[in-house]
C-alpha cells in the first residue's frame, strides 16, 4: 500500500456508505485515534504489571475469626469449664455464625468461628464487630488469664509470605538466639511491603523469684503473701495535678521498678525498729526465659523463628527479595565471633512457590503462543498469524488494566485463566481475519473495476459485520459459561471465583481488539496478494489449479452424512454408553497439590517431655537431611506445635512435626511425591529396626496446596459423654485400617500426661474456713509460678513479667508441695499435706467441642491411586447406619475433603445447570429459534466422552478442577457451532434447500473451525503435556480442555450438519401435518430451517 492509498483512508466513503457495519467502518475511518489507544493501553498495560501485587493465592476471607485465650498452668478441664464454656455462651449470641469450634488445651482455649457464607462482605464485618463485642463482655474469667485475642482469618493469615530462621550453628546457646531474634525483628519490620513480624514463637524473657521456703516459714510468712507485696509495689497511680506559681504540675505515686535488680531492694516485712526483711533476703532474682512449651530446629541446629507477613498490595516476589536483602545486611552487621557462629535464614519462602508456578505458566503461556502462531502460518499465512497473534497481548495487557481496576491480583489462580485465554482470544481474530480474507479474494473476482485499497476496506467492512454478531455471542457463552462457578459456595468457592472475573474480562478486551482494532491493523499490513499457504500446498499440491483434495473428501463425506442421517447420531450415544464404563478406571484425587513441602508428624507416648522428644526426633531429622540437596532444600522441626491439615495449631508436649522444605531441582519436578514416599519408606523401616524407640505413630503427608477442606476422611462424633464418642470413635479407627489404601489414622482425643490430683479434706477444710481456691492459688504459685506484675527493663527494652515460685530445690517432688505453707482466715498457718488428700489420675491433652458441644474426630489419609474419599466414606456409611442415624446426644458427621467435596460439587452442579439456562437463552435470542439452540448444544454432554479418554490417555485423575473445565467447556464447544449455523441460516434465507445450505456452510467454515480449535488446543497443550513443567492441580484442567475440545470440533463437523437436517425434516413434518389438520390450509408451506 502506497503512502498516497494511506493518507487517503477514512476520506473516502462514498463506496462504504451503504455497507452496513457501523463498528468496523469506524475502525476504518477512526485509523490514527486506534493506533494512539492501542499504543496507550499496551504501555499502561505494562506498567500495570509493575503495580499489581503478586500472591501464591488471591487474598480472599475464609469468613473465619479466632478467640485465644492463655491461662498458664491450667489443665485442659479447667481451661474447658472456666474459660471455653463461658466464651461460647457469649458467642452463641452473634448473628450471622455458622458454627464454632474449639479446643481446650492445657495453658490456653482456642475457639475457631466460622461465619455464614452468604453474608456480604458489609454483614460479615458487622458480624466480626460484634463477635468482638461479645468477647469484651466476658468478664467472669479466671483471675490471672491473658486477655483473650480475637483475630480474622484470611489466606494471609494463615499462609505468611515467609519464614526468617536465626540458626545456631556454633553453639552460641538460647539466649544469644533470643537477643539476635529480637534485634532482627525491627530490621524485617522496616522492609517496605511487610505488614506484620510475628514472634509467637519464641520464648518471652522473664524475671524469676525463686522464694526459699525455709527463711518464708521463719518469718511466718506464705509465698502468697510475698506474691501479694510484689503486687502491691510494683505499680504507679496518678494522682492528679498540683497548680504551682511556677505552673501546674501532675503528680504520681510510683513504685514501678525498672530493673530486675531492684526488686531485691523492696520491702517484704517491715520493722519500726530499721530490721526490714527485703526481698534478696528471701529469694534468689534471675532473668530467665519462661517455661518451655515449644522449641524448634532448623537442619537439626537449634533456631529461633519470626513469621514476616506482607501487606495486601505488595509483590511477594518483591518483598521476599527485600526480605533477603535484610537479613544479608543483619547478618553483616552481628560482631565478629557472633557473625560466624550464627546463620539467619529466610525459609518455608512461599514467593518461591509463585516464581516456580510463574515461570511454568509464562513458559506454556509462550509455548502456547508459538504453536499458535505456527498453526496459523501454516493455515492463513505470515501477516494473517501476526495480526492474529499480535492480540493475545493487547488483550492480555487490557485484561490487567481492568484486573486492576478490579482488585484481582495476579496469583497462580489468575495466570492459569490467563493461560487458558491464550488460545481462546485468537478464535475471534480467527474468525474475523479468514471472513475478511475470503471476501477480499471474492472481490478480487468480481470488482475489477476497484482499486486494491477500495477492495480490501470493502473486505473488511463485509466480512467483519457478517461475522460480527456470531463472534458475539459466542464470546458471551463462554463468559456466561464461566460466571456462574461465582455461585460455587465455601472456601474453593472464593478461589474459583477468580477464574471467571479472569476469563471475562479477557474476553472483553479480546471483542475489543477483533471489533476496533483488528480492521484497522488489518488495512495496514493485512496480506497484498493471495496467500498460498502451507496448508494449501498439501490439500491442493498443483499450485492452486488443481482440485483441493482435502474439500473433496470432506465434501463426499458430508453427503454421506447427510443422506444416512438418521444413523450418524448411533456412535454418539455409544461412546457415550462406554464412557460410563470408563469412568471407574480412572483414580480421583479431587484436591491435588503442588506444595512444595512434606511434613512428618512424630507421635510419642502421653508422658514423653519436649527434652525427651528432641532426642527422640534426631534420627529421623538425620534420615530427611541424607535425602540431599537434590531432593530437600531444608528441615524445620517443631517440637510441641505442629500444624494441621486444615490450618489450625495443635500444642502438645508429645508432638513433633518435621516440615521437609523440597528443593526447586528437575528430580522434584519430574516427580513431586518422590520425597514422601522416600521418607515413608525410610522412617518405618527406622521403627521397624528400633523397636524400642517411643514414637507411637508417625504420618507423612503433603500439606494441601490452596484452601483448607480438611483431610481426605473426617469423621465427626458429637457427644456429651467423651468416654461413649471415644468407643464408637475406636470402632471407626479399627474399620478404616482395614481399608485398603488408607493410612495414618486417628483421632483428636488423646490422654495427656498423668496428673497428680490434690483435693482438699472438707472436714479439715471447714474446721479451718478454707475453700478450694485457696489451695488453688497456693499450689499454682508455688510451683508453676504467680505472674504479679511486669515493667520494661531500661537496658534490653524488653516488658518482663516478674514470677513468683519456690525455688527450684524445694519444688522437685510432690512431698515438695505439700510442705508449702497456707494461711488460714483465722491467720496462722497451716501445712497443705495436712488439710488436703492425694490421688493420681490422667487428663486429656485437649478437649474438642462443635457448637458447644464436645465432640471427638476421627481421620486418615487415603492413596488416592488406590481408594477415593467418596468410597471410603459409602463404605462406612454402610457398615455404621446405626450410629450415623443418631441416638441420644450422639451425632455422626462426615467433613473434611468429603464435606467439601460434597458441598463443591453441589455449587458446580448449580452452576453448569445455570450455564446450561443462559447458554440457551443467548443462543434463542441469536437464532430466534427454539429448536437450533439443542442441536447447537449437542456438543456439551458428549464433550465429558472426550474428557474421560483424554485423562485415561494422559494418566491425569478426576479434580475438581476437571469438573470445573466440564462447566466452562459448556460456553467455548459452542462457538464453532454458532458461526456454522448463522452461516447454515443465511443461505436457507436465499433460498436454498436445507442439505445443499448445510454442505455449503459447512464447506465455508470448515477452515476456520479447525483453526480455532488447533489455535485453542495448542494455546494449552503444552501445560496439559507438562512441557514448561506439570501441575497437579492445572495440568488436568488443561487435558481435559484439549480433549473436550477436540471432540467437539468433530461433532460441530460431522454430526452436528446430520442434525440440522433431522431437526429440520422434523420441523417441515410438523407444519405439513398442521397444514392438513388445520382448517383452511389446503397445502403444506415450503419447508424452512428448523425454529
């Protein structure tokens, strides 16, 4: 094109003006504003990019609170009576509550609070508000409880970005970690992008008062009595304000300490005569740590541990990299002999997991769009597949433009919607360029009397409307066809959620480019003469003379469709008959993951000690870290908190829990559950060669990959009497071992360590006007300790509790104990063996409740290659008909990724009813016809057929993320078919006979409908081939999109034109019997297309 036919475009209307089109004459004419907006959004695009923030998973609220309430030195009873109970009742009174969970534990109550999942998100923070409420009216506590901590849950609550370690590797001892961790903290919180740095984890300093008893009993004191004066002193009260000449001056009485050092200095008994007893005569003062709960392990080296959580609009990638650059710094900056004898670390870096996820996406994404492009120049020709191609960009950058504007961030969620557009966006271009092109090589034919310019903007205009309302509305099914997994319900319901908002509006900003910008790109650098492509070399290898060999066949095979039309549907409805026969040969794995992570939860006996199961755990740290640095980047051992499947914390002294970090190594990709099934092997066949080791069960697992469902089996029993739901759940534990494929089961009740019960004698009691709560008080202080007070010590900046106790000597047996002194109302004292009786007994190491409720829960996890939770859960529903009817107070309920399941699939199932409805009624409203819809949407339930081959072929299992490509294939295996037939009604509008409308239409659109399902099948091949890397979780929805599609392209092509004739000798059949029966009709109407 000259520079004159150039600067000529848009003046020239006159052979346009009776064209219709109105949106691609604008194009046409509105050339240099085009070429200006799409410059713009392709550079606002891309700085976009560089504003949005990028999380593993989008951040949604799992409509979830938490209420922790510390009360040290408390049993799981006590915690469970006084502190659990009292919570409920006060929440039982919130709106909006779905249910409540919790577990008393000794030391502390933890209560989960679920919120309904319909409330919007203004109800749910009303109902947050209100809970909050609802806990500051619990005032009926314990004394000495910390005040309870009310926390929503989001995804980045429970996942933090990352972990940084402060490692000994030299010996430097617990303290020295401790000070480094403190220091530290402020370094990380300083880093842009970091919104909280947890230290939950590591151990509060303190200051110990050790009270020897035997200079307490001379002075005829009790170590309550000293707690007392501490108490007393150790504060300071305003006492208002003083008006001087000089100004007005606060005043306050302090008493405050601001040392450890000085507490010795006060005054436990005073003597007029100048004898005071102080506090240094009677105990001995250290700073200590307080008492250990949990410690942890990195690589077998003891560490200290902070969570680093990010704010909701930073990059992860971002933050971790400054995270990293801070510790570097941190680490430089320790003292020399410090410096070489520590290591901080940044671990469990779950940006890691979104630069592995990206690069596998944007390495399919450029596979995806190199075989597209490929296809299309061996179809259309060069500049054909660039203007094609050049779209996928376009759109991708207006799609983030408007993700922005939305709030969706880029997560691994949305970079697989992206990545399944890229072969979907060019079917509009497809359609668009390959109409564009045939009208141009029509007018080349026919409108010699036009200049080449004058016949390509004809083209453009003619075949851009012609095709322009089929585009349309086949790009509003596939949106309509996604939307509706927004009615998908719970936690995979707010991921999912993405996926649609994602797909829509790439398809938005795909219309966009097919309607504005492509007849403009097209004038400029559209193809100058026919293109003979590779494609025509092969089907009409004479240079273009001679017969096209490929139409030929097909065309004899349409006729043949056509005459026997009646029995092409038969093999359809067979595959469909032995696709239900395959369905049982392929394994379900509904909740697959891609966790780069395996964790081995270590079991001991009820008594075992944290010092005993850090001895205890070493050979099996030593069997993870000799995997090597090809299969394990890190170890991170916990001992006495180990986190469960569904997200939660459980404390117990007997726990320990391995989190084996996999390195980012082609073994571990090639075969991600390789590590797990290796430690397995190794740690039993460990136990097996060391009988007399004290671990009484250990599980490895694979953390799940998103939101938390739970395990694969979940049973709940609900009961008030624990001891009835402990039988019935040892029943179901002894039936699940039997199953074959399931393993690590168990239950959550379990007996803690044996207790020594001390119990006043209530006639000794009531002779001396003693109550329960002063025995209480009085063992709790001397030998757990009595918190009185705290102050921030001026030279660490550190709050310290001061704690009162015996000192450690005198508090070594139970004989210990009882030797303590108690003061009676009457004011002398009295020994505790005296008044109080002895027996022993075991308590539990939690309490678990469900709305109130104490309930015990039983669960495994299954080898999905051999067994399903589905099928797990008939057969105990089978076996236990009885119990889950219910009796009594006992109620059995199944959960976990059952529950979930069954919940899912339920929203799924409503959400492709949904698709289905809307489908239609776009279709009806395209065709204007009743009848076409149902012959267009044959493709869709026979598009499962190709799905099933397709995961049998691949080796892929059925995930609800499958489910989900069966729904939103409901929209995309319709698109050919709409073009086809608005082509199959226009010439029947001519007038021609419904068989010859039928081969012509489909001879014309054959092209066109393969290119876009090579273009949309190869966009995903290489993610569902594992070519950039495989995903457990994407890769099958990838597969299923690739084999669903396909057979549909053969069924839009073959059995579809079968049924338009079908339905349209039905139609004509109908109107002739009318014709006959009616009154007044005396001869059948011509026949017409099917409506």
């Amino acid at each position: 094109m000259s520079s004159s036919d150039v600067s000529s475009i848009g003046h020239d209307d006159s052979l346009l003006r009776n064209e219709p089109g109105v949106i691609p004459k604008f194009s046409l004419r509105q050339a240099v504003l085009l070429n200006l907006l799409f410059l713009v959004i392709m550079l606002g695009g891309w700085l976009v990019v560089g504003l949005m923030p990028v999380d593993v998973y989008p951040d949604v609220d799992l409509d979830e609170a938490t209420v922790e309430t510390f009360w040290p030195g408390a049993s799981a009873e006590d915690v469970e009576r006084l502190i659990t109970d009292r919570i409920e009742t006060k929440i039982e009174g919130v709106r909006g509550v779905n249910h409540i969970v919790s577990d008393s534990k000794p030391d502390a109550s933890l209560i989960r609070v679920k919120f309904r999942e319909d409330l919007s998100d203004t109800e749910l923070d009303a109902a947050f508000r209100q809970l909050s409420a609802a806990i500051e009216l619990v005032t009926d506590l314990p004394e000495d409880t910390e005040k309870p901590i009310v926390t929503r849950i989001s995804v980045g609550e429970i996942f933090p970005l990352l972990w940084v370690a402060v490692k000994d590797t030299g010996g430097v001892g617990e303290e020295t970690l401790h000070d480094i961790a403190l220091r530290l903290k402020p370094w990380l919180r300083d880093v842009p992008g970091v919104a909280k740095v947890d230290d939950k984890l590591i151990r509060d300093r303190e200051v110990h008062v050790a009270v020897d008893p035997d200079p307490l009993r001379h002075l005829g004191m009790t170590l309550d009595e000293v707690a007392e004066v501490l108490r007393q002193y150790n504060r300071t009260v305003p006492s208002g304000t003083l008006p001087e000449p000089r100004g007005e001056f606060s005043v306050r009485a302090v008493g405050e300490v601001v040392t450890p050092e000085q507490l010795a200095e006060i005054a436990v008994r005073k003597d007029p005569g100048g004898g005071h007893v102080y506090l240094g005569d009677l105990a001995t003062i250290t700073t200590d740590f307080e008492r250990k709960r949990f410690f942890a392990r990195l690589d077998g080296h003891d560490c200290k541990a902070l969570a680093v959580a990010k704010t909701p609009e930073a990059d992860s990638r971002g933050v971790s990299e400054r995270v990293r650059d801070a510790t570097v710094r941190f680490q430089e900056s320790l003292p020399s002999g410090i410096r070489e004898r520590v290591a901080v670390e940044v671990i469990l870096d779950s940006s890691d997991i979104i630069r592995s996820r990206i690069g596998m996406l944007l390495s399919n994404l450029v596979s995806g769009i190199g075989l597209v492009f490929l296809s299309l120049w061996a179809v259309i020709g060069t500049r054909n597949a660039i203007l094609a191609v050049v779209g996928i960009p376009f759109a991708f950058l207006l799609a983030l433009i408007l993700m922005h504007l939305m709030g969706v961030t880029i997560s691994a969620v949305s970079l697989f919607a992206l990545v399944l557009c890229s072969g979907v966006i060019v079917d509009d271009e497809i359609v668009m360029l390959e109409n564009i092109y045939r009208h141009l090589k029509i007018n080349r034919v026919q409108r010699p009397d036009l200049s080449e310019l004058q016949r390509v903007r004809l083209a453009i205009v003619r075949g851009a409307h012609e095709v322009m309302w089929p585009v349309m509305a086949s790009s509003a099914t596939t949106v309509v066809a996604f939307l509706p997994l927004l009615l998908m319900t719970g936690i995979l319901g707010e991921f999912f959620a993405i996926i649609p908002k994602t797909v829509a509006v790439v398809l938005i900003a795909s219309q966009i480019e097919s309607m504005l910008m492509l007849p403009m790109h097209y004038l400029h650098i559209g193809p100058r003469r026919d293109v003979r492509t590779l494609l025509d070399r092969i089907v009409s290898p004479r240079g273009g003379e001679g017969p096209n060999w490929a139409m030929q066949a097909y065309d004899r095979l349409l006729r043949g469709i056509i005459r026997y039309r009646y029995w092409v549907p038969l093999p359809l409805l067979g595959s469909g008959a032995l696709t239900v026969g395959l369905l049982s040969m392929i394994p379900v794995d509904l909740f697959p993951s891609d966790f780069q992570l395996v964790a081995v939860d270590i079991h001991a006996h009820d008594e075992a000690s944290l010092d005993q199961m850090g001895e205890m755990v070493k050979p099996f740290e030593q069997i993870a870290m000799s995997m090597g640095g090809e299969y394990v980047h890190t170890v991170l051992t916990a001992f006495g908190i180990v986190a469960t499947d569904d997200n939660a914390a459980l404390w117990r002294n007997n726990l320990a829990q391995l989190q084996v970090q996999l390195a980012n190594s082609e073994a571990v990709r090639a075969d991600p559950d390789v590590v797990a099934r290796e430690l397995r092997e190794r740690m039993e066949t460990y136990l097996a060669a060391h009988p007399e080791c004290a671990v009484r069960s250990l599980q490895v697992w694979a953390p799940q990959d998103g939101p938390p469902i739970g395990k694969p089996v979940s049973i709940r029993i609900e009961s008030g009497d624990l001891g009835r739901a402990k039988q019935l759940a040892e029943r179901f534990k002894a039936r699940l071992s039997r199953i074959g494929g399931v393993f690590a089961v168990e239950d959550d009740l379990d007996f803690g360590p044996k207790q020594v019960n001390l119990r006043l004698n209530e006639d000794l009691a009531s002779a001396h006007r003693l109550t329960q709560p002063h025995l209480s008080m009085a063992l709790r202080t001397a030998n757990d300790g009595l918190v009185v007070s705290s102050f921030k010590d001026t030279r660490s900046g550190e709050d310290l509790d001061v704690r009162v106790m015996l000192d450690a000597s005198n508090r070594r047996t139970i004989d210990d104990l009882l030797n303590i002194d108690i003061r009676a109302p009457g004011g002398y004292l009295l020994r505790l063996g005296d008044i109080c009786e002895l027996d022993m007994g075991q308590g539990y190491a939690g309490i678990p409740h469900r709305n109130g409720k104490r309930v015990v829960t039983v669960s495994a996890q299954i080898d999905t290659g051999r067994v399903t939770s589905r099928e797990v859960h008939a057969i105990l529903g089978d076996e236990f008909r009885g119990e889950l009817a219910g009796s009594g107070d006992l109620r059995v309920v199944f959960g976990g990724e059952y529950g979930e399941t069954v919940k899912s699939f339920e929203g799924l199932f409503r959400a492709g009813i949904v698709a289905l409805v809307v489908v239609y009624m776009l279709l009806a409203t395209q065709f204007h016809s009743y009848v076409q819809p149902f012959i267009v949407m044959l493709t869709v339930p026979f598009t499962s057929v190709a799905v099933v081959v397709g995961l049998l072929v691949s080796g892929y299992p059925f995930t609800i993320m499958t489910f989900i490509a069966i729904v939103g294939m409901t929209g995309v295996v319709v698109n050919d078919s709409i073009v086809l037939l608005d082509f199959v009604n226009r010439a029947t509008g001519e007038g021609r006979p419904m068989a010859d409308a039928v081969r012509e239409a489909c001879l014309l659109r054959v092209r066109p409908v393969l290119m876009t399902t090579i273009t949309t099948v190869v966009g995903v091949l290489p993610l569902a081939l594992g070519w950039g890397g495989t995903s457990k979780v994407w890769s099958p929805f990838a597969a299923s999109f690739a084999w669903g599609l396909t057979f549909s392209t053969m069924i839009t092509l073959l059995i579809e034109p079968a049924m338009y004739c079908v339905a349209n000798d039905g139609v004509t059949a109908w109107r002739r019997w009318r014709s006959v029966h009616s009154p007044g009709s005396e001869s059948a109407p011509a026949a017409s297309p099917a409506r």
